[in-house]
C-alpha cells in the first residue's frame, strides 16, 4: 500500500545514480505529494531528522530512497538531500 511519501522516495530512488545531491523546496516536496506538509515541517527542524523506527513515515520515505538530509532551512522552506 502506497503511503503520503511515496512520490517523493520514488521521486528520489528515480533520479540518475551519478547525482548525489539534490534540494527541493518545500513546495516542491508538496507538488510530488500532491499534498501539504504538515505544520510541523514548517516549524521544527526535527520533523526532518533521519531516523528510520517509529511512526516517522516521512524519513523513512526518503530513507528508504537511499537519501538523508545534509541540511535544511524552515524559514526559507527548502531542504538538500544526499545520498546515503
């Protein structure tokens, strides 16, 4: 069963293996979801820390990608993934 963050690790997963990096706009990230992000994202750097047990379905959507987030900004609402 597909999950909110599907699009986006399918997103992630089909970019070329030679790219290591890449940063997306948190519009961006709701464009593919075809869905906002939760509040949360917007407010707390923590909602995007990498941990991969639990109910964080959407680290685990990019984890599973074979991604991390390097870094982040929530104010200028963007955030640069790279490869695991």
């Amino acid at each position: 069963m597909a999950g909110k963050y599907t699009p986006l690790e399918n997103y992630l997963r089909d970019l070329p293996s030679g790219q290591s990096e890449v940063t997306l706009g948190f519009e961006q990230i709701e464009g593919l979801l075809k869905n906002k992000l939760p509040s949360s994202a917007y407010e707390d750097q923590r909602w995007w820390e990498h941990e991969t047990e639990g109910n964080h379905r959407n680290t685990r959507s990019w984890a599973n990608a074979g991604w991390m987030v390097e870094s982040l900004d929530v104010h200028a609402k963007w955030v640069k993934f790279v490869r695991a």
